[in-house]
C-alpha cells in the first residue's frame, strides 16, 4: 500500500510541476484567462517582462498582425482576440509559427506554446470573423507563463477593424 501511495503522490507531483509543456488546455477559452495553478495569483500587469505588445490592422486581408517581445524567456503562452470588455474568443490565427498551436474554442480561437521551449518575441497573424464590422474594436489578451508561480494577463491596445 505505502509503494502504491508514493507512485501516485510522485506522479501527481511530476503532473503538478511540468503540467501542460504542449500548451493550454481547452478550459481556459472564455473568461479571466488565469491559469489553473493551485490559489496563485497572477502577477500586477505593470510587473510584466512584456516589453512589446503591439497590433496592426491589415484591411487588404482582414488580419492583424501581433508581435510580442519579453525582456526574459517566456516558457509559455496563451493569445485570444477579444471583443472590448468581452470574455470570449473571436477569429482564428493563421500562418501558426512553430512553437505555438491553436486550442479551438467554441466562438473563437487562442493560440498556445506546443513545447517547453522558451523565446523572447513572438509574431503572430489573426484572422478577423465574418461577424464582425468596420466599426468593431477588439482586444487581445494574452497569459504569460515565466514558471509555474509567475505569470501575468495583460492586454493589447485596442485595435478599430476599420478600411482606412
């Protein structure tokens, strides 16, 4: 019985400490965005290492283009658009670089690391619905894994899905 109890403590263990190395699980589509990491609060957004978080409308083919750099290694990460003051996802991410993979949500998706690696910049493409108008601003959120107990939601400037 006392062999059985370690291997599942150790087990459980090993889970809790290397949980999700491909990525974020599905559970994390709509709301806060904070990671499920045991009454660990996020980190103040000031403190971020995000040194750039920066949006761009293409009209041409109703994408925005996201760049993200850290002053540290990131080791993981979790992008949403996000319509201004809303909690669920909207667009899709196309041209997925090859340290990240799309987690499909039910009204949108996010994009997640898919290993342990780390990196400092990231450039990603988000791809507009056909729901949405010119007059339509949205908001990308992104969770910012550093290590198991630091972490930070921060957020994008607005960015208007206008044709000028």
């Amino acid at each position: 019985m006392n062999l059985f109890f370690f291997v599942f403590a150790a087990c459980q263990l090993t889970f809790h400490i290397y949980a999700y190395p491909n990525g974020a699980p599905k559970k994390v589509c709509t709301g806060s965005m904070v990671p499920h990491h045991h009454h660990i609060e996020p980190q103040p957004p000031t403190t971020s290492p995000i040194t750039k978080f920066y949006t761009a409308w293409n009209p041409d083919n109703e994408t925005i283009s996201i760049q993200i750099e850290s002053n540290q290694p990131i080791k993981g990460i979790f992008v949403q658009g996000r319509k201004i003051d809303g909690d669920e996802p909207l667009g899709t991410f196309i041209d997925i670089p090859s340290v990240t993979h799309l987690v499909q949500c039910p009204t949108g998706d996010g994009i997640t690391h898919s290993s342990p690696q780390k990196w400092k910049q990231l450039e990603l493409t988000w791809k507009k619905p056909k729901s949405m108008n010119s007059q339509d601003q949205v908001q990308f959120w992104a969770t910012i894994v550093v290590d198991f107990q630091t972490f930070w939601v921060v957020k994008s400037a607005s960015t208007e899905l206008n044709n000028q």
